[in-house]
C-alpha cells in the first residue's frame, strides 16, 4: 500500500476547521437521531417525496452543506480536489462498480442455477421506483459519499499535516492520520447500532468491523487515487442492489470483490493503465476516451 506521504502536497485546512467539523458532525448526529426530527422533519419530507429522500439522505444533503460546504470549504479554505473530488475520476470508479457488481451478481446468479440455494429476486426490486431511488440514494449519497468525503477525504489528509508538524516519528504519524478517523467512524456507527437493538457485546463486533471495513476504504483509496473508488466501494456494500438472492449475503461478496481489486489493482495498472490508474487526486486523470475522436 502507497504510503501517507500520498498526500503530502495537500492543501493543509486551517486547524480550527478540524476542531469545528468534530463538534458540529457530532452535534448533527444526535440531532439525526432525536425523535423531534424524525417526526417533525425527516418524516414529513420522506412522505412528501413518495420515499425519495428518506432521513438517510435527508441527513446526507444537511451534512454536505454544513459540513463539506461551509467547514471544509469557506472556514478550511479548500478546494474540492483538495477532498479528493475529482471529477474526472468519475469514469473510473464507474467501470470500477460495474466490474464488483457484475461479480457478485455472476456470483449469486450461479449458486440459483447450479440450484444450491433457493433463488428469489431482491424484495426492493418490488418497492416501486420512488422507493428503490431512495434506497440507492441512501447507499450512495446518503452514507457512502458524505462518509468518505468527511473520514477519509478530509480527516485523514488533515490529520496527516497536522501531526507532521506534531511528531517526527512515522509510526505515530501513521497512527494518528490511519487510526484517529478510523476509530471514529467507528464511534460514530453506535447510534445505529443500538437502533438495530444490538446486545452490548454485539455493538462491541459491529464496532470493531466498521472500523476494520474503514481501514479497507482508506487503504483502496491510498492505493487507487481515487476518492470515487472508495466510494463505489462504500455503497456496494452499504447495499449491493443484487437481482437474484441466493445463499451469501451480497454485501460479503462485495467486500471479497473490493479486497481483490485492492491486491489486484498494481496489476491492473500495469496492463489496463488509462483506466486503472494510481494517479493522485489532486493531477488530472489520464483521459479514458477522446470525446472530439
């Protein structure tokens, strides 16, 4: 895996953007999960929208605002790219989705003909289009987008910088910039949790994997350059959207898809170098196709 230093000619935020962007995303996170603004917010707008804009998303959108648009970007001065949100590197993880969704539905799709497992087209398929927008809404932009963007598109660059200045040994530097953000994805996952209706020591595992689940994102996004790729990543295996449910649970599959491509990926680049690329974040992309061609 390329190491932190990735990210040493990025835009260092002012510092008190970082403070302010903890306070504030914690201070959001128990408003999300108060019951006033369940009921009198979040709810009326699901309903409203036929099931479009669900709390998920409806949170999603308030989190990009406040938090991407006014603390990262006005208080922290920086820029989009310096989020690692480039828009030419779209296209990329594009193909990349395709690739790990295809595969776990090549997957599923066996096991049903090879009769293993008693086949059964997805429930959300039968949601109609409002809601099944909704639920690939909440898989993409609801979680997977703003949560990249905030732990691993912002703190983990920034805390980086910041304990450069803080220490001169690697090891604590990696420390802090890996595991800080980590740890609080992790945290930051309890609510949800405990919604589940989680027994104690249950929270503790379901812990313990989103942060094992955050380290996979990050090192996939350290290893491709690309920002997007974790964040396909993240929705797949938020929600996976497979046609046919048969045997294991689709969102393993996609972790198992997402740790090949992670090991795979140098190999990739060595072979298919215009789309799988190890370019960084903050360099034009090289161009997939020529448009004026």
């Amino acid at each position: 895996m390329p190491s932190l230093s990735f990210f040493d000619s990025a835009k260092s935020a002012r510092t008190v953007s970082v403070a302010l962007f903890v306070v504030l995303h914690l201070g959001l996170k128990a408003v999300f999960f108060s019951v006033p603004f369940y009921v009198y917010v979040a709810r009326p707008v699901e309903v409203a929208t036929a099931g479009i804009v669900s709390p998920v998303v409806l949170a999603g959108l308030i989190e990009v605002v406040l938090l991407v648009g006014v603390v990262m970007l006005w208080i922290g001065k920086l820029r989009l790219c310096d989020l690692g949100l480039t828009w030419g590197h779209v296209p990329n993880a594009v193909i990349v989705t395709i690739l790990i969704w295809g595969g776990v539905q090549a997957v599923l799709s066996g096991l049903a003909v090879s009769a293993q497992f008693e086949p059964a087209l997805n429930p959300e398929l039968a949601l109609g289009p409002e809601r099944f927008s909704g639920k690939l809404l909440e898989a993409t932009f609801g979680s997977a987008f703003i949560e990249e963007v905030m732990y691993r598109g912002f703190l983990v660059p920034q805390l980086y910088l910041l304990a450069r200045a803080w220490t001169p040994n690697r090891t604590h530097r990696a420390v802090i910039a890996l595991g800080l953000p980590q740890f609080y994805f992790g945290l930051n996952h309890i609510p949800a949790a405990l919604r589940m209706g989680l027994s104690s020591g249950d929270v503790a595992a379901y812990i313990f994997l989103v942060i094992l689940v955050g380290f996979l994102f990050t090192a996939l996004y350290l290893r491709t350059g690309n920002l997007f790729v974790a964040i396909a990543a993240h929705a797949l295996v938020n929600n996976p959207m497979p046609v046919v449910v048969a045997g294991p649970d689709p969102s393993l599959l996609a972790l198992v898809g997402i740790c090949f491509l992670l090991l795979a990926w140098p190999m990739f680049h060595r072979r298919f170098d215009e789309v799988f690329t190890l370019a960084d974040t903050r360099r034009p992309p090289p161009v997939l196709w020529n448009a004026s061609a």
